[in-house]
C-alpha cells in the first residue's frame, strides 16, 4: 500500500491469523473483494476524487466540487463501462454524499416498486441515463416519522384529468429531501391525494419541478436549500431542500399507480398488487444501511486502531519510548467491543441479506407469513447498528485523544456525515417501539396456532427459558456459544415478558404502551442485540477457512457478547439469568479476550481494506506515519497563506497600540 | 422576552413554582443573575455580536471575525468600565472562543500564580492593558496527557546568562495551544530546564514570539494554525497554533520562578513556596469547567425542552393536533434526566467553588491535609460532568429529531465547540484513574491514624455499608434521601473494595493497577456519581425560598439518583445493596416523577434564564414560533444567493444532456 517506511510492520509481524483471508472473510467473498479493491484504488488514484481538502471549503465552493465530481464519476462510469456494481461500488469509495445517492438510491427504486409497467418504461430510460435528475420528497417542515400525517395535497382535477399539487401550509413545505435543493428536475412527491373532496391518504407522484432547459423552478414551484448542517465538508455536499407547491399541475399518469389506481372518471382503486411489497422496499434499504454501518464503524475502529499502536503516551522506563497507548487495559476495553462490533454487524448484515431475499422469494410466491417478523427484524438492527455506529465513531475520536478533534484525523466528518443516519428511514426510538410492539405481539400468540419464526422462535421455547439459569462456573465457560446465547434468549424473553404482564394490568392497551415504552424499548434492544449474537455464532459454524481467521472471529464473538452482557448487567442480574458471581467471571473472560486480541488488533482492521484514501485521515494512515502528516496537513490550512493574518492591522495592532478608542469595528 | 406572540404561554401557564425564584437559586444569588441578565442583554442587543452566520463562513472569514469582535468587546468593556466580573460574563455571552480566553484564563493566571513578585509587576501590566497578549505552550505535537514527558528544551547559557528554547524534534513542536498561531505575541512555554547537561524537569518561560512593531515572527521562530477542527464555526473561531524554536535565547529573569529559580551562576534552587500551590491552580481551572459543563448542558437541554414542546407527531385524533413529543415518555426518559443533571452540575459547581476557597485559605495556613483529596473531587468531577455533558448535547441534538442536523438548530455546535472539554486540563480517563488512585489508597490507609476527609469520609463508615441492605419497601421509599444515599455510598465504597482486593491478588501493585484499570474506572464514577447526589441532596437542606421551588428541585435530584441507580443497575445488584425488586420500584418511582416535572419541564428551562442570541437556536427560541423561524434561516445560506446554482453550466447541463465525453472535468 501507501507509505514509505511501515511504522506499523512491527505490529503486523504480531499478526496470528491469514491477513488476506479474512479480507476475504470481510469482504464477503473473493470475487466482492478483488471487485471492491480494483475501484477503490481507481478513486483513491485519481486526484480529480480528492477529498482532503472538504473541510476547508465553504459552501459553495464546497457543493460545486461535489457537482463536479458527480459529473466526473459519471464520465468514468460511462468511459470504463462500469457494470451496476463497479458503479455503485464506485460511488460509495468517491465518499461524498450528493445528489447521485437519491437518484439511484431512491428516485429509480421508488418508480421501480411502484410504478406501473408503462409507467417503468417511460421513466426509467431517462433516469438510467441521467436525462432527468429525480429525488424523494416526502418528509415535510412539520412530519417526519408520521408519514400519514403529511400535509401536502394532490387533488383530481377531472375536468383536465390532471393532480393539481399544493402545499397549503408553512409546515406542508417539502423540507429535507436529499438533491432536491439545488439539482433535481424531478421528485416523487408524496402527497394526500384528494378526490371529490375526499381525502385518499398518502400517495406517491412523479412531478417536474425544473426545466430542462434552463434548470429554473416550473411555475408555481418554490426550491431552495435548507442551509448548513453539522460538520465541516459532511453532509453539507448535498442540497437538502425545501419545495413548495402553489396549485402545480402535473397528468394523472404521473400517480404512482402500481399499488393503487385513479381512472380518467376519478374512481380510487387498489390494484391485485399486494401492498406489503412496499414492506419489502423498506427491508431493502434497511439491509443496506446496516451493511453501511458496519463499514462506516470499520473505519472508525481502524483509525482509532492504528493511531493507537503510534501513540505513545507514559510509561517510559529509563528515557525509553513510552507505552503504546493501545497497550492500556482502558483503552483496549473501549476499543476492543467496537472491533468487534464492526465485524458483529458486518455479518449480522450479511444475513440481512439473505433474509431479503428470502422474503421477496416468499412473496412473489404470495406468502406474507414471515414479512411481519422481517421486517420488525430489519428496524430494529438498523435501529441498533445505526445508534451503536454513531455513538462508537465519537467514541473512537476521543479514544484519539487531542488529535482526534483536528478535521485532519477524518474522524468529525466521518460522524458529522453518520449521524443523520440515525434518524432518516426511521427514527431509532420509534422504530425500537414497532420492534416491541411485534415482540408483545407474538408473546400474545404464544398457544395460538400462529407460531413464532425465524428471529423470534426462541419465544417457542419460553417456558424453558424462564426456568434458565446459567451454568456457568468458570471464566472460559463463557467461551461457550451455547452458554452466551441461553443467557441472551433468557434475558431478551424475560424483559418482553415482563413488560408485557405490566401492560396487561392497564385497562386501556394503548396508554400502556405509551406509559411503558422506555421500558418496550429496552426489551426491543435486548432482542436485537440476540440477533446479532446468535448470527455471529452462526457465521462461526460454517466453513471459514485460513489459518487462525476462525479462532480470531471467535475471540471477537465472544467480546461483542460479553462487552455487552459487561453493559447491561442489571438486566441479566435482575431477570436472574446469571448470578452476580457468574458476572464477574465474564468480566475476567473478558479481560483476557482483550490480551488475546491485542497482537492481532492491527490485522484485523487491515483486513478491512480500506484505501488510506478511503479513511481520510492522517491518524489513521496505513504506514504508521502519522506526525510528519499530521504537521504537513496543519500548514494546507487557509489561515496559513500569510503570516500575519487578515485582521492584522484593523483588530490586533490597535488593540496592542492602544488605540481601539477611534477605531471601526 | 424577544418574539410576537408566545407559542410556549400554554406551557408557561402550566408551571407549578416560582420562576423568578428558581432564576435566582440557577444563577447562585439575585446579585449574579441580575449582572448576567444586564450583560446578556447588553451582548444581544448590538448586532456587532451578532452569531447565526457563524456556520456559513469560510475560515479566513470567520478568523477575521472573531478578531473584530474580540477588539469590539474590549472596547465596550473599557467604554463602559466594566468590573472584572462584568468583563468575564461579556465575553461569556458572546460565545465565540477567541485568543483572550487564553489571555485571560491562561496566561494571566500562569504568571500571577508561576511569576515572582518582579515578574509580577513587570508583566501584569502589560498583559491586563492588552499591550501584550499571551498564551499557553505546554502540549506538543507528540506529548499531552504526560507532561513530563514534554520534549522541549531550556538550556542556560551561564555566559550569557540566558535560556536556549529549542524544539529538537518534530514530536516537540508545540501543538494546540489557543490562541498562539496567529495572534499571540508571548507565551508561557513549558520546557525541560537543562543546566550543565543535567535535565532539572519541567519548568515555564515567557518567551516573545512576535514583533510588537510588525508582528511578524522573531527570528529562530516558527509560528502556524493546525488547521481546521471539528464542526461549522466552532472551535475554528481559535487559532489553535504549532510553533518550533530554532535555538532561541530568552533573558534569565524569563523563566517563571516563583517555586524554582536558577541563580545567575546557574544554580537551581527550590524556593520556600510550597510546590502544592499548582495544585491550587488545577482545582480553581477544573472547578470552572464543571460550572461551564453545567451551563454547556443547561443550553442543550433547553433547545431540546422547548423543541419538544412545539414538535407535534403522531396521535392525531380526529383530524385535532397531533401529540407533543415532550409528551412520550421516551422522551422524558432521554430529556428529564439530562434536565436534573444540568441542575446537578450546577450545584455541586457551587459546592467546589467554596472548595477551591477553603483549600487557598488552608494552603495559605500552611494545611494540605485536605489538598490530595479535593485534587482528586475536582479531577473526578472534570472528567464525569464534562463526558456527560458532551454526550447529553448529542442527546439533546437526536432528541430534536431531524431539524436537529442543522446548524440552525444550534446544537452541532454547541456540540463541536464543547467535547474537547473531554480531553483538555486533563483527559477525562486519565483524570478518573487518579481518582481511583486515590480511593485505593484511602482504603489502603483505613485504620491508620489517617482518617479519610471530605467526599471520601463514608469510607469511615466502611464496615456498616458493606452490610448495608436497601430497605425500600415501596416505590416512594425511594424519595427519601437517606435511602438513596444509603445505596450509593454502599454501592461506591463496594465497587472500591472489590477492585482493591482484587489489586491485592498481584505481587506487582502497578501491574494489578494497569491490568484493573477499566474497573477502576468505574469505582472512580461511582464514587463521583455519589459526590453529585449527595451535594444536591445537602442542598436541598438548606434554605431555599419561593413557591414550590424546593419540591421541584427535590423531583429533579430524585430523578437524577433514580436514572442512574438504573443505568448502573449491575452495580446496584451484583453489590447486593439492593434486590431486583428495589431496583423495579425505583423505575415505577422514576416514571411517576416525569410525569410531576412535565408541566414544569418549559419552565425550569426557563429559569437558566438564556437569551436567544446566547442560545443560537431556531429551534429553542423563548416564543416558540419554531417553524417560522427554520423556514426564514434556511433562505441565508450561500447556496440560495442563485436560483440556479454555481457550476450548473460545467457539470449539470452536460449530464443533463449527454455531452459530458468531451467536458472538461
């Protein structure tokens, strides 16, 4: 890779395991990987993709740039004959958030699933070809998670057979949607759609809002950006906007109608096409932003990793060099569970995967049976691997110490850019609270004919598992996945039990939901964090092959389990899962885990892969060689151009001289 | 206050105490908050101060900016002769970080506390006129938590009678003080002091950096900003600087020398003022920065209080509005806890000013017996309110939803600007492991003639807790001070033990200490955890007037107990200070209290008493009108001066239009 001399080859020597397998391991197959490292080095070798210098830009300067590297990917997309891999692979190493994301992101899938076959044909040639620039626009200044609670209207006018789109309030206005701002000629505008005077619900519309011509806003239509969001450089590439509509007309044709129907006389009618096919969309886009935090969190760990193999700090004996702060036992143990998380969610995504297909399978051939259980399944652990993400990103930069807080170390923007992520398709609350309500659900069916599946079955095994009390009598007995994960299963049944008896002792189901949703969501949590154990114990049990990979997976299984089974004692104590004795007996497993993972901390963020282009950031540089770059970087800052700065000769020079009293200030 | 007509009036109508009364017992007495409502005001009336467009500017501009109201607010404050405490509560309210926080807060200090009388009198003048202006060069490039180990070199030149400041490697560049890469013209540099070869350690100088005719750098003096750092405005309004020597020679009389001189034929000597006095110094810093945490998370939790409170979503019955999301009780979950940490903060802030008081008075008395533990309360109490607190602000930032993200909201940077709190004067693990430190050697001195003093005196009582049992019957048992009390003293001097007899199983102390040191952490926390409870529970013992104003502090110092006795719940059982059913009738006690300080949520926000220009927040302004106000900022961005927007030509008609083949990108 990068680098002249490898500070690091020390560290990599420590190495127990095949560095080069478990790229694959990661990776997910050889073919993703020798797929994925060939684009990365097409980006991370051409400086038209740059990126360094994001943070000093200002906004405007800053969006240009963006436009200008869309168009450029799209140029080499085009040139290179990307396939639909290549090029998406392509936008993800490019590594900066624009327009580009909802158009193929959202705009083309959403016409996919829920555009009528003409509908397909007409649309999606332009699209596929960037002829028009699409968006989604759907959230509004005031709904956001309510998504029936929009404001904005499409009424029929039967008389031109057209949608007459309005939005008749302030907080109507569009307000967030990603490309809308500055770029899109076209959005899916979602929409009360009106006829006769009667109010339809929500529905999905394909309305221009730019001319082709010359990009200035259609009549009637009023686009803006909604301003700057956290960070520097971040999410602040893209042109989230606000859109209001004054009485725009847009031809019936352009409703959305896969799913439901307006005729030329103005008759609503559901089409023969189940509506849970939207259930599969969201399943889609959750198992990406899952597989997108175990990346996202990959990165963090790595910088953080590396960094802390170069930092030294303490420790030294005699004038020798002091201790590797990677060598401390405090930051091992906040370091460490992120590893593994990164790996955790990596694999837990992998099966999300799958589970996609699965459900889509089941659906073509009309059955909705698993759907309820997928799709609770995917918003909670996008739920859970969002909020971990977010959370384990800051906790890597403080973990970088002083250093951490320069924009150099890549670590703010990384995060500033994550966040967001919390919140959109489903804030992490409320979606912890539809996971709970699946959960009580499924308790209430226990006995019933309706059995619980795939991710909630152990609730078929729940008499036993309220007799459960852990066997544990030594620390390595918690290196046993049978003995982690009867301990997960008693502690995730037992809070849903238990809070599902204290809302049965409200008479109005409702408001005891409400009064005990800090306690359903504790039990949805509980519940995801089963999942991804019992999926990283089920990785373990297929064939990993290369020397020492499976012994390392095992050991960062085993963390991931008992970091959180460290974290969330009180449920396991207090269910009476395992004794405070048995607690501190995987506290001891725990410690010795992290010595065990020590020598191979640098190879297992290595076999991430991540370009140092990728990483932006000088922290986390694959050579090790962080101070020279560190002290390169500092000096690129525009404040450095001159000497004495801007500001000198009004502001400092009669502030020191006294004479501040007939200044202009 | 500012605003049309009072969106929040319902709200304020709804409260069930005193606010006035409340605003008083906030701000520490009707002197100091009649001082900060006249300064605040002062600060938001004139538009010289003016904040909101800090986020859209580039760095050179903000620079620019900072430096014109840092000579703006020097000139008011001699306009209108402002008092010390005036002076110091204006730059607070501007809110922009800038070299004189250093000048101030650093550097005037430093020689005041480091400076003979002489040196006193020769530099005091200087720095208070501003015909100096100084900074503090300690942290280098490769040194920051290990002072000691500062690579930096002062050598004395007996033929001269001068010191040598030099940087002998690239890890000895000083990095990150404040104010030192553009403005400084001295500073106090911190460098291993080498006589005749011998190194005597670390001592200060004032070394001049700049011209004071042209300011350009002295010669053998290399100056420059480290670049941009975390979030928009922020901490970038600070040229945080690097700075090299090349052999430079400063006068002997420069080398702070109130605790160590060198004698003009190059003797060190130790004078007769003790050494503890910097210690002195430390508490006095870290005492402030626990009042500023208070006042950092007071900000956060009001935007979040009073968002919440416009913010409708969901439940919507019949067509009506839709349910305020201060009313979910995940939110009070996340938001009240923060709400009585604030006010937690805020007294024990109290508590350690007169601490700070009465250790000068012992000092001066010739009494340390007392220093070593309120050293360690200080450093604890740095490192628990500031983690809290950065972490609360992002809390605050999710609890906002999505308008959160924006700058406008205010809370990104409020965020950015805050969490380096978490790594300067002292980062906030290391700060913990001394804490721990010193509770090990507490224990290890009980039954000797060295009583423990102070926050550590319950270890006195060591016997009785560790048979303590909780006796809570009921869920209101647990409003009873002494009850809480009772747990967490039990529950601290327990996690104490453990850890130490578990130190005492290693023949090496210091391995034992490194290889325990994530659970000495925590005993650590703990033991601050009941520090704050228990300064709030003695203020409440006191006198404190107004309607209703003691019941509510009594639910906030309640709730704040109870949701840690939940988060930490592990603790509480595997201690065995209380039973899992204790633990589920604090939690039944817990959602009873949220519901008693929901109608008084908007007004105990209220009494922190912030204006809207301290507050910087669209959405937490005092009236309310929320919607409005996001709508009308999102139009200043940069990107809104063009319809059609910079680059439209160049990068997005040739998408558009196929042409992009032969575009020049």
């Amino acid at each position: 890779m990068e680098g002249s001399v490898d500070q690091l080859a020390p560290e990599r020597n420590k190495a127990e395991f095949d560095v080069d397998a478990m790229k694959i391991v990661w990776a997910g197959s050889s073919h993703v990987l020798e797929v994925s490292e060939r684009i990365a080095h097409l980006v991370a070798s051409d400086p038209a993709f740059r990126k360094d210098n994001r943070p000093m830009l200002g906004r405007k300067e800053l969006f240009k740039n963006t436009l200008r590297k869309a168009a450029y990917a799209w140029k080499r997309i085009t040139e290179l004959r990307l396939n639909e891999e290549e090029a998406s692979l392509l936008r993800v190493f490019v590594d900066e958030a624009a327009f580009t994301d909802l158009h193929w992101g959202m705009f083309v899938p959403a016409i996919k699933g829920q555009g009528t076959e003409e509908q397909q044909q007409k649309w999606l040639p332009l699209a596929h070809k960037m002829q028009i620039i699409g968006c989604y626009a759907q959230t509004e200044l005031g709904h956001g998670s309510n998504v029936q609670g929009l404001e904005t209207t499409a009424t029929f006018d039967p008389k031109t057979d057209e949608f007459v789109i309005h939005s008749p309030t302030l907080t109507s206005s569009k307000w967030w949607p990603g490309g809308l701002g500055k770029v899109s000629t076209h959005a899916i505008v979602y929409a009360r759609l009106i006829i006769d005077g009667q109010d339809y619900g929500v529905n999905g519309f394909i309305a221009q809002l730019r001319s082709l011509d010359d990009h200035l806003p259609l009549p009637g239509i009023t686009i803006g950006d909604i301003g700057m969001k956290f960070g520097n450089g971040a999410y602040n590439t893209m042109d989230n906007g606000v859109l209001r509509f004054n009485n725009v007309r847009i031809p019936r044709d352009q409703m959305l109608m896969r799913v439901s129907q307006v005729t030329r006389e103005g008759k609503f009618v559901q089409s023969s096409v189940p509506r849970q096919l939207v259930y599969g969309t969201m399943v889609f886009v959750r198992q990406t932003i899952v597989a997108g935090a175990s990346v996202a969190l990959s990165r963090a760990v790595c910088i953080a990793t590396r960094y802390s193999a170069v930092r030294r700090q303490f420790g030294s004996r005699n004038g020798g060099p002091e201790t590797q702060v990677i060598d401390y036992k405090t930051q091992q143990a906040r370091l460490f569970p992120l590893l593994a998380s990164a790996y955790a969610f990596r694999f837990v995504g992998e099966w999300l995967n799958w589970l996609y297909t699965d459900v889509m399978q089941r659906l073509q051939a009309g059955d909705f049976s698993t759907l309820p259980e997928a799709h609770a399944c995917t918003a909670g652990l996008k739920s859970l691997t969002t909020s971990v993400t977010a959370d384990g990103i800051e906790e890597c930069r403080k973990l970088c110490g002083g250093h951490g807080y320069l924009c150099s170390s890549g670590l703010p923007e990384l995060f500033a850019a994550y966040v967001p992520t919390c919140t959109y398709e489903g804030d992490n609350v409320v979606l912890q609270l539809q996971v709970a309500r699946h959960l009580i659900k499924t308790i209430s069916q226990l006995g019933s004919a309706k059995k619980p599946v795939g991710t909630t079955a152990y609730f078929g095994r729940l008499e036993q598992l309220m007799q459960y009390h852990s066997d544990v009598q030594k620390a390595e007995d918690w290196l046993k996945p049978n003995v982690v994960l009867g301990a997960f299963e008693a502690r995730a049944a037992r809070k849903s039990v238990a809070v599902a008896q204290n809302l049965s002792k409200f008479s109005n189901p409702e408001e005891g939901f409400q009064e005990l949703s800090a306690d359903l969501v504790e039990a949805a949590v509980a519940h995801c964090q089963l999942i991804i154990v019992s999926k990283f114990i089920e990785k373990l049990q297929t064939d990993i092959p290369g020397k020492g990979v499976k012994q390392q997976l095992e050991s960062l299984c085993s963390i991931y389990a008992l970091f959180l089974l460290h974290k969330h004692l009180g449920d396991f104590l207090s269910t009476g899962c395992i004794t405070p004795e048995q607690g501190y007996l995987a506290d001891e497993q725990l410690r010795s885990l992290y010595s065990q993972v020590r020598p191979n901390a640098i190879a297992l963020v290595d076999a991430f892969n991540h370009t140092d282009h990728y990483l932006g950031s000088v922290l986390g540089c694959y050579d090790g060689n962080v101070y020279p770059k560190l002290y390169a970087e500092a000096w690129k800052d525009p404040l450095n151009d001159l000497v004495v700065p801007d500001g000198y000769q009004e502001y400092i020079r009669p502030l020191l001289k006294q004479q501040l009293r007939n200044a202009r200030l």
